[in-house]
C-alpha cells in the first residue's frame, strides 16, 4: 500500500492502531510519517485499550515535553498506558516524578552520566567487545550477531557499570533483553514487571550487605541513608537504569551494525579514518530510534495545540524518530548520512526529562560498533537484508537475529 492510499484510508480510520507496521528495513513507520504531515495532533490506540494523542512534530515534541501543564507521574491507578503494568507503573523513581523532586533524584546518578564520566567506560566496553568478537571469531560463520554479540555485550557492561553481584549474573542474564510483546496482554506485561521488580529487589539486598561501591546504585543506596531521596525513589529509580540499559542500549548496536553493512562505503571511510565512528554513531542514533513511541505524559489541564485541545487526564506520546526525521529540521532524513552536520540530539527528548543516558549510549555505540567492525572489517550480512525478520511488538524494535558473516 502507497503513502497515499495509507493517507486516504486513515482519514476515515481513526483512531490509528499501535503498533504501527515498520518501514522498509525497520525504518520510520509510513503512519507516523502521515501523522507528522496530515495530522501532527493524531489520535493513537494502545495495545492497553487507551487513547492517547501522538506527536510527531520536534517543535511540538520540544514543547510540550518542556511545559509544566504535562506530568510524568504516571503511577497513579487509570493512567493511559501502552501496554498495561509497566514501568510507568513504579511509584516515584526517576521516570515518574516532575520537578523539583525530579531533579532532586536525578542529581544524585547524573554525576555518573556525564560526558567526562561517560568516557570512563570506554577502556571496560572496548576489552568486554574484543573478548566476544574473539568468542565470535572461533564460533560458527555465519552466526547471528544478536546473541554472538550486542545482546551479550550489553549484559557484560551494564552488569558492571550497575554492580550487579556475581551471584545475581544468571538472572540478570535470564530477565534481559527484556521481550514480553506490548501485545501480549496486562497479565504477561505486569508479569514481566514484577520479576524485574523481584531481581532490582535481590541486587538491592545484597548490595546493602556489602561494602559501598562508587556507582549509579552505590549512590542512590547512600542518598536513602542520608536522606536525600526515599526509599521508594531509590528503587524506582533503579528499576529505571536496569530497564533503560537493556533494550535500549542492544537495539542502536544491531541496527547499527545492519545500517552500516548496507552502506559499505560509509562503512570503509570509518575504517579509514576513526575520527568518523563518533559521527557514525550519532547518525545511527538519528536514523534509527528503535522505541517508535516513547511514554506518556498526562496533561494536567485542558492544552490546546495545532487546533487540538488536549483535555485535563488525557495522554500524549511522541515519536522520536519523527523528530530526528523531521524534514522542516533534517534535510532527506531517509538518507543514512555519517556526514550531516545535523546532530540525533532529538532522539533523547527534550525538558527536563532529557535522557539521562544520552551521553553514554553515544560511547557504548562507538566503541560497540568500532570494535566490531575493527575486528571484522568485511563483515557482510548473510542474508538478503529484506529478509532480516524484525518485530514491531516489543518497546525498542529491532531485528530478532541478525546473520552475518565474515
């Protein structure tokens, strides 16, 4: 179906049905791209049965993310929702509060997210890289670059940065990536929820019997302690780092990968010159979002925009990677160029809840994707790239394998 018969047939099909089918290769979705030129204030199905409102504009991203009328405090029982009990379900961590208690909890892990704090990481991300890729060396060819390396990468490294204890290494490995479909129901969402909830509990635990380390969870245990922030924004917040530095950390390094595959000369100029693989990065991170909707925020009084009014307990979401593929801001933004001067700041949202983990996913995707390519620089995929099977059922899309060879 054409662009244009997709536009003729929602005017009179709205609300529009989430998820939204994938563009070629698991580019933007052709709805929000309709969305974004005919109906920039669109109305949105969830896989919950709630309505919500869909952005896709970046100065109307920017604008309601950065306007007090919205609130992230989305615990509250009857919250739209996209799936059901997810993580917009745990009560006062860092993702559900507004300010000032936002920035409160958030300048106690911010410290360890910063671009000077950030480049730290790259010696551990480097050596965990060059194990697995020679694991991958010695392994079968072609192998699938998922299991073989990003979603074992992103294991390794979070595990570490977060001081996951030795003993919790298995079920950390058995609760992430995360996979339950948005589709599949509030009782399998809530039941993913909860185990996740059960495992911060357990690191949690064994962390306060051990001596304190100087991390993300080292600091919000000591904030607790001296009262800087509850017990109950401790462990949401922590909830949040674990869940954040899954999905979304594997999903960049294989479209990453794929990306670049596709584009060898691109590719080649990377490996000629390692200067470019920062530029790499972040054209990656424009291109590809992953997570096609963020979360919501609630308006707290009735908002009007684009003719729309937004009332008083009602959601909106946005896409991301509308922003990043905003043509009154990124000119052909469906051509994959290591070379714009056109940064993915958008991808990371705007307002006070701008990513924390903005500058460390830029790191974690150019030391993943230069080790990879640095040790497999005729790395191919071994499959037809219309055949890569990709899901749009799950928060962060991605592919579910990715073949390659060498």
């Amino acid at each position: 179906m054409s662009i244009l018969e997709h536009s003729a047939r929602t005017e009179q099909d709205l609300p529009l049905r989430y998820p939204f089918a994938l563009g070629d290769l698991g580019r933007l979705p052709p709805l929000i791209r309709w969305a974004q030129k005919h109906r920039p204030v669109c109305p949105v199905a969830m896989p919950s049965g709630d309505r919500v409102w869909m952005l896709t504009r970046k100065n109307d991203i920017a604008q309601v993310f950065a306007d007090p009328r919205f609130s992230r405090n989305l615990a509250a029982p009857g919250t739209p929702r996209i799936a059901g009990d997810d993580l917009t379900t745990i009560g006062r961590g860092l993702f559900n509060l507004d300010p000032p208690d936002h920035t409160r909890v958030k300048q106690v892990v911010s410290p360890y997210f910063t671009r000077r704090a950030t480049q730290k990481h790259l010696p551990l991300i480097r050596e965990r890289a060059g194990s697995l890729l020679e694991e991958m060396a010695a392994g079968p060819n072609p192998t699938d670059l998922v299991t073989a390396y990003a979603a074992r990468l992103q294991l390794i490294v979070m595990r570490e940065i977060l001081g996951v204890p030795p003993e919790l290494h298995d079920a950390h490995e058995r609760l992430f990536p995360t996979c339950a479909s948005i589709l599949a129901g509030p009782e399998a969402t809530g039941n993913e929820t909860d185990e996740i909830k059960r495992f911060v509990a357990a690191v949690i635990e064994v962390r306060r019997r051990r001596p304190a380390l100087d991390d993300p969870l080292g600091a919000l245990l000591k904030a607790v302690d001296t009262g800087v922030i509850t017990e109950e924004e401790m462990f949401g917040t922590a909830f949040v780092l674990f869940f954040t530095g899954s999905d979304a950390v594997v999903a960049p390094t294989t479209t990453g990968s794929m990306i670049l595959m596709l584009h060898r000369k691109q590719l080649d100029e990377c490996l000629g010159d390692p200067r470019l693989w920062p530029c790499a990065a972040e054209e990656v991170l424009r291109y590809y979002h992953n997570g096609v909707l963020g979360f919501p925020v609630v308006a707290t009084e009735d908002v009007e925009l684009h003719g729309q009014v937004i009332r008083r307990g009602e959601a909106v979401v946005a896409s991301m990677q509308a922003a990043t593929w905003d043509p009154a801001h990124v000119n052909s933004p469906e051509k994959f160029n290591i070379h714009r001067k056109t940064d993915a700041a958008a991808t990371f949202g705007a307002g006070p809840h701008y990513c924390l983990g903005s500058q460390f996913s830029r790191v974690y995707l150019r030391a993943a994707l230069s080790s990879l390519f640095e040790r497999f620089p005729t790395l191919y995929l071994a499959v037809d790239e219309h055949h890569v099977p990709w899901r749009n059922d799950v928060i962060f899309v991605r592919p579910v394998c990715l073949p390659v060879a060498w």
